[in-house]
C-alpha cells in the first residue's frame, strides 16, 4: 500500500527548524534528567514484590493510600490479572513481617475481600546495582553494535548520523518519562520491562533508518550529478509511504496495548509509543540532516586543503 506515490516535500530544506525542535526536546530532557531524575523500580533501587489475591477486585489507587497512611510503606500498586494486585515496595525489614503489615492493610480496609498472597520476590540492593549496571551496558553496547553494522554496511558518516539519531530518540523518550512521572494517572518507573522498551526501540529506529539510507546510496550510485541534499530528500520521499504506514500500523497495535494491556504494560506501552513517534521523526528529520551536514564539511575540507 503506497499513501504517498509520488512527493516532493522539502524535508532537507526545513532541516534547520527540525534542529531547533530536537534541540528544545532535547534540553528540555537533560534538565529534567538532571532537575528531577527519574523514578527507579526496585529491579534498580532494591526491595520486595507481593502477589496478592482477592476475592473481589478492588481499586488499586485506594489499596496504594491506605498502605501510605496505615503504615507509612510508599507502594507502587498495580492491577495483576483479573483479581489480584501487585504491590512493589523498597520497604526494608523482613519480608513476612511486611507481608502480613500489608494484608492485615487491605484486609482492614476491604473487609470482604479476603486477601491472600499468591507469590513474592525481594531483590537485595547489590543485585539491583547490577541490574542497573547491566541495563546501562546493553543500551550502550546495541548503540555501538549498530554503529559497527552501519559502518561495514555503509560507511562511518552513515554510522555516526544513525547513532546520533538512536541517542536523540533514548534521551527524548527517558526525558518524557522523568517530566511525566508522577503527573500521568500510571506508573512511569524505570525497571527492566522499559530497559526492553528502549532496546525495542533502538533496533526499530534503526531498521526505519536503514531503509532510507539504502536508498540515499541506491541513489549515490544512479545520480551522481546530483547535488547531495536534493539526492537525499529525493530518498526520504521514496520511502515515505513505508515509513509512514510501517510506523502508523505499529503506533495503533501499541495503543491498543496501552488501552486493554492493563496497568502493568501501560509504562512499557508508553515508551513504544513515543519512542516510535520520535524515531520516525528522527529517521527523516535527525539522521538524513547529520549525514549532509557530514559530507558538506568533508567537501569544504577538501576544497580548503586543495588552495
């Protein structure tokens, strides 16, 4: 299905204010990074996970507040199949004496629901630092994996420009999450099912990259005459139709999760869907830029070495 045959938008010419927009979004991010950070789950910050059933559904907001007022425990709370909650908590102590202190919570405050716990899990705080460590490592270690795919498949101008690109989408999308958190009526924690999110998107955002960079070099061979510039915006015309249908069907299965997947995807729901927004934006309006801005420096290199 091909929506947009035959255009001509001028993408290339208005790369400047596309510049202007990543810088705003991106330092935007780096001060709420820095201002307010991020929220951590305890997969990075340490404590215990409870599994508690019930006899009848109850409102997680509600559970959350009574175990912040009865005893003083910060919880995320979180609906966990059809009658059961998952509460998540860095409380410190013993885990059956916090276990019974939140069933004794719920029970007091939802006298018929019964509640029983179905499973538990604690990670220790040395546990959760390499969990940490290992998250950073892989996010880290896919950008330079992809740098080297790009350089033995293109070259390293086609590289740097996508890693570029892949770093503006991570930063914006992990600059949402910590302006957003605690604002948005769902969790918005950094834990290991969002790490997966972005290493999602890192590997979606390159393959639509890649798409248009096969063909800038498809036209390199064909157009040599061409200037570069027009060379380029030719190519992201060409394959505008796949962009958009390709990222637009994955934005509406991805709302579709946010909507019915229930409160345990909805942060990891999120992440796709800004992250696939943001990455179809810098697949025309990041990479393609940094790799003209690239070959005209060399140029005007190799003019100002020839004099």
């Amino acid at each position: 299905m091909r929506l947009f045959e035959h255009t001509n938008f001028d993408f290339v010419g208005n790369r400047h204010k596309a510049y202007i927009l990543s810088a705003v979004l991106m330092i935007a991010s780096l001060i709420s990074l820095v201002v307010r950070g991020v929220e951590v789950g305890i997969d990075f910050q340490g404590g215990m996970s409870f599994v508690i059933e019930t006899d009848q559904p109850i409102p997680v907001g509600d559970v959350r507040s009574e175990l912040a007022d009865q005893i003083g425990i910060e919880s995320e709370v979180k609906t966990y199949g059809q009658d059961a909650i998952l509460i998540r908590t860095a409380a410190e102590g013993d885990i059956t004496e916090v276990q019974e202190q939140i069933l004794q919570t719920i029970q007091t405050a939802f006298p018929d629901s019964n509640p029983t716990v179905a499973g538990t899990d604690i990670v220790g705080p040395r546990f959760a630092e390499d969990l940490e460590r290992g998250a950073v490592y892989s996010v880290i270690g896919s950008l330079l994996v992809i740098f080297v795919y790009i350089l033995i498949r293109f070259e390293w101008r086609f590289g740097f420009a996508s890693v570029a690109a892949l770093f503006h989408d991570v930063l914006i999308t992990l600059g949402l999450f910590s302006m957003f958190y605690g604002i948005m009526p769902f969790s918005l924690q950094i834990d290991q099912t969002i790490i997966a999110a972005f290493l999602t998107l890192i590997g979606y955002g390159i393959n639509d990259t890649v798409v248009i960079f096969d063909r800038i070099r498809e036209y390199m061979n064909m157009l040599k005459t061409e200037p570069f510039p027009i060379m380029v915006n030719r190519a992201i015309n060409s394959t505008l139709s796949r962009t958009i249908v390709t990222g637009g069907t994955t934005l509406l299965s991805v709302i579709v999760l946010f909507i019915f997947g229930g409160e345990v995807l909805r942060g990891f729901a999120f992440a796709l869907a800004v992250g696939i927004v943001v990455g179809t934006y810098s697949s025309v309006f990041v990479a393609p830029p940094i790799l003209i801005e690239l070959r005209e420096r060399e140029a005007k290199r190799a003019v100002t070495s020839r004099r």
